[in-house]
C-alpha cells in the first residue's frame, strides 16, 4: 500500500513515519512541498501522485490564534481538507481526514456518538467542521477521524507541559471540569494505517470516533502523568472558569467510539501509551 501522507512534523505525522507496517510504503509531504493554505496546490499533488492512499495529518491547531484568525484557519482546516477529498474522488483514491471532539458543544455527560448534531463552540471547531463538511460533500471514499486530547514525545502537547512544570513546581493548578479522552499519537497512526487498509478492501469508511480510554479530567490526567513520571508536584483541581482562555474549550469531550469495530479495531487504553510516551522522554 502506497500512502501519501499530508504533514511531515506534527504529532501524528511523525508517528504515521515511525510506525510504517509491513507492506506500506509512505511519502510525508510538509510545508515546503505542500502548504495547506493553497488548497490548489495540494489537490495537484494528489492528481499527480502515485499513491493507493491519502492521509491528511495537517492542519491549523492553535485553538487559541484561530479565534483571531479564523479566515487564514478556514483556508487549512476547511478548503484544503474538501481539495484533497475531491482531487481524491476523481482519482479514486480512499482520503483519511483527521478531526477533533471541538465539532460538538461539550454539553452533557455522555460520549457524543458520530451522528449527534454538531455545534461548534468557537473558530477552530467552526472551521474542523467546514472541513468534514468538505470532504463528505466530495463524494469520494473517506474516513473522518475524530479525536481528542493528542499527546506523544513530539512537539507540544500536555504531557509534555505537566512534566517540565511537575518538574520545576511543588503544587500545579489544573482543570478539572473537562473530561475525554487523553490519545496517544501512535494510536491514531496504527489506527489510520488500518482503515486505510480497510478502505481499499472496500469497507464504506465514514465519521468514526478515535479516542483513549478511560476518560477523565485534565487534572486526573495530570496526577497520572505526575505518578507514573515520579514526581512529587501535586496537583489541584481547579474550573474552567478560573483558567480563562480566548477560546471557549468544551466541558465534555467524551467520544462514542463504538463504531471502530467495523475496522477490527477498540479504544486504546490512553495508560499503556502514556507509558511508552514516558519510556521516550525520560531516558
């Protein structure tokens, strides 16, 4: 299976290159060869590509600079996404796109299933789910990845953060009022390896839900990351409402990932991935 990979440096990216299985074949295209802000540009790379396969691990994920920058964030979360999804279309070619739980409002207390109506809370979500719209409107073969909470030994991410902060601090202030589920990178890229796979066998593909189990809150998170790290920070809840941020983050990003057994696959369990992330960061 050849595999055309959109990004190059970004958490599943990098993970999607390091966990080629056997078989698979894998060119990562990043900003130099194809920028997400000329949609054009990446849909000419599909036409002329040789690829049995595209993933789309690009995208704009300041959450933060989106809510000030939401026209530029639409260009890359939103046009070029629904580009790649109708360059594949007329070539053929199953597109994998990744997206997040920011799709839906975070009300409640239940995991959201694929279909539950989507209500973004702010620019980014606004534009995560332009491109969802784009790709289904396309008309090809796709998945849509939803995930959450994305942490690996790559680039910045919260397990990262709590380390060098339990690190350097006795006592850390964390939120303790959003709950979901923490996903190591690996996961994804194991997972998206399999519904490619699944794809060209001729599985339908669709929305699924991608996301660690068991959920719970940042600050429960944190204090795992703390125990497992061995370190003595210790860590207190705090809310939403005393951690304010430009952009609004959804209370309940809980995932229904229930439909991931079409693909012979479940849920990970986020604490064997943490584990590994930790084998990495601390040798």
């Amino acid at each position: 299976m050849k595999t055309l990979v959109f990004g190059q440096t970004g958490q599943v990216a990098r993970e999607l290159a390091r966990r080629l299985p056997l078989g698979v074949s894998a060119a990562f295209l990043g900003r130099d060869r194809a920028d997400l802000s000329d949609p054009a540009a990446c849909a000419a790379v599909i036409a002329a590509c040789d690829a049995d396969v595209v993933i789309n691990a690009a995208a704009w994920t300041a959450v933060d600079k989106a809510e000030v920058e939401e026209a530029a964030a639409l260009v890359v979360n939103g046009q070029a996404p629904g580009a790649m999804a109708r360059a594949c279309a007329v070539r053929g070619l199953p597109f994998l796109h990744i997206s997040t739980d920011y799709v839906f409002d975070g009300a409640g207390d239940q995991s959201f299933e694929v279909y539950h109506p989507v209500a973004p809370l702010g620019a980014y979500g606004r534009t995560k789910l332009a491109g969802e719209q784009a790709v289904q409107a396309a008309g090809g073969r796709f998945v849509i990845l939803r995930t959450s909470w994305v942490v690996s030994a790559h680039g910045a991410n919260f397990v990262k953060t709590m380390l060098r902060l339990g690190a350097e601090r006795g006592s850390l202030n964390v939120v303790a009022d959003q709950i979901g589920g923490p996903t190591p990178a690996a996961d994804i890229a194991d997972a998206l390896y399999g519904m490619a796979a699944g794809l060209l066998a001729g599985k339908p593909g669709g929305v699924q839900h991608f996301a660690g189990g068991p959920d719970c809150s940042w600050a429960d998170f944190a204090r795992e990351i703390m125990a497992r790290a061995g370190l003595t920070c210790v860590v207190q809840d705090i809310p939403s409402s005393a951690y304010p941020t430009p952009a609004k983050r959804p209370l309940n990003s809980r995932l229904d990932c229930s439909g991931l057994a079409e693909f012979g696959l479940k849920r990970p369990d986020w604490r064997s991935g943490l584990d590994k992330i930790l084998q990495e960061l601390v040798v």
